[in-house]
C-alpha cells in the first residue's frame, strides 16, 4: 500500500487519447462495417464521450483521424457510391433524458430567434425517432431510380435493389408530384419480423447450414439486409420504412412544390404514398414538447417497433431556413434520447428455474443494470443451447437487451473481458429443487425436471397459475406467500388452499391479522368461477386459456370432459393430437382425479351448461392475422373475439392465410398480404364479420 501523494503526476492523458481511439475505431468498423456490433451503442457513445471531454482538455492532442472529427459511417467497397445532391444531415442528440432535454432546445431555439420571454410559444413538429438506418430515396419523373444509405452523409452506399423489395416503398408517385423529390427516412425491421428471421435463423443453425447467425437486434437485422449483396437475401428479410424529411426537390421556380411547414410537407409525403407515422404531432412550446416525450415513452414498449427516442423539429420552414446549421447539424432539430435498451453489465451467476410443467431455464442473475427504463437483474438464456452458443459464463461482462415487454435477454459477450478461470456453463443433469432427474427428450430444446408434483418448483407454480387473475383469481395471492406456505409445509395441493385456516395464515412471519382475513376472504370469493377459468387453472399441458374455452363451450360439463376419449376430444375446433393426448393423459392420472374430486368438495363450483350444438361458428374454418394497431380493439382483445367465434389467429401470413386485419402502422405483414392477393380487412369490417355478417 502506498498513500495517496497529492503531488502525484497527471495521469497520462495522452495515452489514453490513444487507446480511447483505437478502440472506437475498432467498434466502428464492427458496426457499420461488419454489422456485428460487440457493445451496446450507449457504451460507444460513452467512450466517445470520454475522448471528447479529453480532447477539450488538450485541443493540440486532436489528430485528424480522431472519430471525433468524422461523422458516420464508411463505404463498402462492393456497393457504388453515390455523391449526395444535397447532404445528408445529422441530428444533434440530446442524452438527457429528463424533461430538461426537450426545455433546453425550446429555449436554445427562441435565445437564437432573438425571442423575449413573452413572445408566445414557438410550434415544432415531434415525431418518434425510428431506430433504423438513415436512406435517401430519389424520384425522377415519378419513378424511384435510386436508394443510397446515408455513409459519411457526403457519400454513401447504392442500395437501389435491396430497397425496392420493400412493398411500403412507393416505385411510382402520383402525377402531382416534381420531377425531381428525394424522400428521406427511416429503414427498419419490426419486432415481431426480427423475432420471426431470428428464429428461422435458428432453425437454419439447427439444420446445420454454415456461416448462419442470428441477430442481435432489429437494428442490426434491418442494416444487414440493406447491405446484403445478393438480393434474394434481402428480398427474405422484411423491412419497413418511415419518412421523415426531403433531400433535392424541383425548386417553386421550377414548378415544384411549395410548404409552408414540415408538417403539411409530411401530409403531402403521406398523399404520395409514404408511409408517415401516426404518431407525428405538432406541438405547441416546451410544455407540450415534454408531454410529448413522455406520452411516446410509455408507449415505447408497446409499439411494434423500436424506437431510441423523439424528434423534436421547428415547423415553419421559414424559420428553419433563418435558423441554419452549424457544421453537419441543423440547429432546428435536436434527438431527445430515451433510457438506452442495451447496456453493459456483468454475470454475478447462473441459476436455473424450474417452471410449472417442469421446464428448466438458465437464468443469470446479473450486477443490477439501468436498461430501457427499469432496473434488470435477471436475463433469460433461454436454454441450454442458446448459453452454450453466446457461451455466457459467471464473471463474464455482457450485452443485456431489454425491448418491449419482453423478458431481458443476454445478447452476446464481450470476450476481450473475460476474466480467468471461468467455466462453461452445463445444464444440471438433476432438477436444482427436488433433485429428481432431468431430462431432455430427442428434439426438445428444453430440459425438464421429472419430479411432478413431488417438485415443490412445480407446486408454487401450479399453486401460482391455478390463482392467477385469468384463471380462477386469488386476489393477494403472489409468489412470496405460496413460497412460505408450500416452504412451511402447510400447503402441497391445490385443495389445502381451501383447508387454509385463519390461524394457520396469521402465524406465517410479517402476516398482520387483517391481511390473514383479506386472503381468507379472496379464496372464499375464487370459489364462484367459470368451468374455463377453471380447466385453465388446472395447467394440463397445452391447454391455454383458448383450449380451455373451446373445450368448456363443447362439452358443456366437466365430467364430460374427464370421461372424453382422445377422439371426442378431435372433435373440438383447435384441439389437436398433441392436445387431445395431453388432456387424455391428465385425467388418466388418479391423483389428479383425486385433486378435482377435493376441489369440488371444498365448494369451487361454476355453472355448468349443456354441449353445445355443434352449429358452425361465424369465423370457424378462417385463419386472420392481425397487424398495426387498431383504432378501438387491442390485439389481445382482437385476438378473443376472432378466437371466441370459432376463427383462429396466426402470427405470420401465409398462403393459408383467409384474412389480415390491418390497422395503422401496419408493416411487412400488409406488404405479405397484397402480395399473396389475402384479403385486408380493417377494424370494422372484422366486426361485421364477428356479428355474423359476410
Ligand atoms: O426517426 C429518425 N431516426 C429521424 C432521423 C427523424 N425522425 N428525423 C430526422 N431528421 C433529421 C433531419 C433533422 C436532419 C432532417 C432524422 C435524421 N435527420 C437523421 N437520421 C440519421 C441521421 C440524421
């Protein structure tokens, strides 16, 4: 130990300029180079940071090569290149995520219009910004001739083929339009598209097709599809696209056209057939720049795409024009970033967690990180193959990902920070709570603990279902009292919930008396239920809230269900021999028979019905998909009423595909349908139909 010298010398700056450079050069290249990025954009941005600040220290240490003094990215050798007609702009960024962002622009803006204080509020545009890549698209006489990637913002990439196989893009504009436009936007890949390639990847790595990688990101997806040399490639990778701004146009002089803002320009976008997202507002001062940041933040997680922040934009162009730029971006925009998605943190272990039918999942408890919004501790690895192929290990620093209402997900390693002596990660071979043994069947991803109900893993999470709010709703219910009472020995099956005395209840630690007789009273109310709720609490495999309907609606009783044979069973629409054989099985069992039998007996009744008529249903036969979002249903909601009519609803279209219902935003699923001449419906033509109507 040596004591802190306060004389001791500067440490080397100098040095560290040097590393701090090579390394964003490095990281550079693997993003836009190689499309395979190996840190999340927030710890670039960090570390470019870093040498900025450093490079303020010591302006005679700036080298020309520093990428602080380049924007953007490089051009591939194999495309060609394109020359700008007018430059493609970056967009001042804003990482403070408060609303002081949006107040600091509003106010940088009026201090530059030279505005008092009591001027009124200045109108802006705000848009949502698209996390994609940048593409200018040029029109000529009508006709799209050219699609180049933005590059330095002086040159980029001809992506011509690869952009004309996305169907939102219009090949021909309407007679009004100049002859020379230049569309600029957004290029992007939706989430469930990128969930849907990431899975036909893995099914290609599975079949032991060579060089073939999942993605890391729908970004990432979108970029390498854009850069894909061979078309046919591109043409199986679906991307959507936004527009956002012009690039050369026919002058008014010369007959083209003439805006008084940005947002009738982008209604004018929309007329000609671009597809402009609904979610562009215009919004009046700071106030309302800072409602909108925050509306468009809690709808982050829900919208079918990702986005990385808003956009705020000046909406006269008069004022645009007397605002000018500085260097490569305009002073009337500015990004106003969200909490990043992807952050760096690191693997404190890996546990595995066993769920209700058994299912171990690797699970890594990770250095409690900041990401889009919550604090993560937890990532999924999914199984054991997908651990073994990031190879994730204890100690390891890793990419967590959290988009969406997803679960966090590790994304990928940064090996050059692996410590020594880690060890690859093994699946255990027995159950990590009971001991029983684990298996994984011939073609299952998934191991599974043997132990049934012996597993009390899988008696919390038998408990946990049968009295979730979808099934038959103990209010109160949650995992931290199953764990005592199942932990404590007090409750093993699901008829003890109902032998639960009050005394039994208020002696479990931290358990007041009022709250011992909420619980009492919440159980004695579960016991009015419905026959679905009911069979769907029951956790026979394969039997979702659906299944369970369908059955209740065919058999109209419970016994009837029990005594049903697998072929009884076919009869029901959206039962097959999986199911059939599923539900044969559980009823087979004794001990099972004898859990129903107590159930009943500790008074859990429902009113039961005759067998339904086997009367065709409005929907029945049909196949819908649902896309973009509807004016009043949500797609949950969609999804019942298709399904309570006898329709079923698919997550990708197909020939087999009877109807998509589409509603705004709606992406390459729309594209899909045109393309396969399915027919499109919208909200209100589905309703007709869920009536009965043709
Ligand atoms: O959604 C976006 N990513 C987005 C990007 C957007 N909504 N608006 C943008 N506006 C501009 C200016 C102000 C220069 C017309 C942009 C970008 N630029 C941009 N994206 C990448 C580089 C620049």
């Amino acid at each position: 130990m040596t004591t802190p010298d306060l004389f001791a010398p500067e440490p080397d700056d100098a040095g560290e300029m040097v590393q701090l450079r090579q390394l964003l050069h490095e990281h550079a290249h693997r993003y836009y180079v190689l499309d395979a990025p190996t840190i999340p954009d927030a710890e670039y941005d960090r570390l470019f940071r870093q040498l900025q600040a450093l490079e303020a220290r010591h302006p005679e240490l700036i080298t020309p090569d520093s990428p602080t003094q380049r924007v953007g990215g490089k051009v591939l050798a194999q495309f060609a290149p394109v020359r700008h007609a007018v430059p493609m702009l970056s967009i001042r960024t804003e990482t403070d995520t408060e609303a002081s962002g949006a107040e600091n622009f509003d106010a940088r803006i009026r201090r530059e219009l030279s505005l008092t204080d009591a001027a009124p509020a200045l109108e802006y545009v705000a848009e949502p910004k698209f996390d994609g890549l940048a593409m200018n698209l040029r029109y000529e006489h009508g006709a799209l001739v050219q699609a180049a990637t933005r590059g330095d913002g002086e040159v980029g990439e001809d992506v011509t083929q690869n952009i004309r196989t996305i169907g939102q893009i219009p090949l021909r504009l309407p007679a009004d339009a100049p002859p020379v436009l230049e569309v600029r936007g957004e290029v992007y890949m939706r989430r469930d598209d990128f969930e849907a390639l990431n899975e036909r990847q893995r099914q290609r790595i599975a079949a032991g097709e060579r060089g073939e990688h999942t993605f890391v990101n729908p970004r990432n997806a979108a970029a390498g599809a854009v850069r894909q040399l061979d078309p046919a490639i591109a043409a199986q990778r679906p991307l959507s696209f936004f527009a956002y701004g012009l690039g050369e146009v026919t002058a008014p002089e010369a007959g083209g056209p003439v805006w008084q803002t940005h947002f009738e320009m982008m209604q004018t976008l929309k007329n000609w057939g671009f597809p402009v997202s609904s979610l562009v507002r215009i919004a009046q001062g700071a106030v309302e720049l800072v409602a909108y940041y925050e509306s468009i933040g809690a709808l982050r997680d829900g919208l079918g795409f990702d986005i990385d922040g808003v956009v705020y934009k000046v909406n006269s162009l008069a004022l645009q024009r007397q605002l000018g730029f500085v260097t490569r971006e305009p002073r009337w925009a500015v990004a106003h970033k969200f909490p990043a998605q992807e952050m760096l943190t690191t693997v404190l272990a890996i546990d595995v967690q066993v769920g209700r039918t058994g299912k171990l999942t690797p699970v890594a408890k990770l250095a409690p990180v900041f990401v889009g919004g919550v604090t993560v501790t937890n990532a999924t690895l999914h199984n054991e193959d997908e651990a073994r192929r990031k190879d994730v290990r204890v100690g390891d620093t890793v990419v967590v990902r959290r988009a969406g209402d997803v679960i966090p997900e590790v994304v990928s390693v940064l090996p050059d920070k692996r410590v020594d002596d880690t060890a690859i990660f093994t699946m255990p071979r027995q159950c990590p709570v009971c001991g029983s043994a684990a298996v994984r069947e011939e073609g299952e991803a998934d191991y599974r603990c043997t132990g049934g109900l012996f597993c009390s893993a899988q008696r919390k999470q038998a408990i946990l279902h049968f009295a979730q709010r979808r099934a038959v709703e103990v209010e109160g219910l949650g995992d931290k009292l199953v764990d005592q009472l199942v932990d404590a020995g007090i409750i093993n099956t699901l008829p003890d919930l109902y032998r639960l005395g009050f005394t039994a209840l208020a002696n479990l630690p931290r358990m007041a008396d009022k709250s011992a007789q909420n619980m009492l009273d919440a159980l004695e109310k579960s016991k009015q239920t419905s026959l679905p709720r009911f069979l769907f609490g029951l956790g026979i495999r394969h039997v979702g809230e659906a299944t369970a309907k369908a059955l209740a609606r065919h058999f109209g009783k419970l016994d009837a269900i029990m005594d049903a044979s697998e072929e009884d069973l076919l009869a029901v629409a959206d039962v097959g021999p999986i199911v059939a054989k599923s539900i044969r099985t559980f009823f087979d069992q004794a001990h099972n028979r004898e859990v129903l039998e107590q159930l009943r007996a500790c008074g859990v009744t429902w009113p039961e019905g005759e067998p339904a008529p086997v009367a065709p249903q409005p929907l029945s036969g049909q196949t819908f998909v649902l896309t973009g979002t509807l004016p009043t249903l949500g797609r949950e909601q969609a999804k019942a009423l298709i399904e309570a009519a006898g329709g079923k609803v698919a997550g990708s279209v197909s020939k087999k595909t009877s109807f998509v219902v589409a509603g705004t935003e709606a992406g390459s699923k729309l594209d899909k349908a045109r393309e396969l001449g399915v027919a499109v419906l919208d909200e209100d033509q589905l309703k007709e139909m869920l009536d009965g109507g043709a």
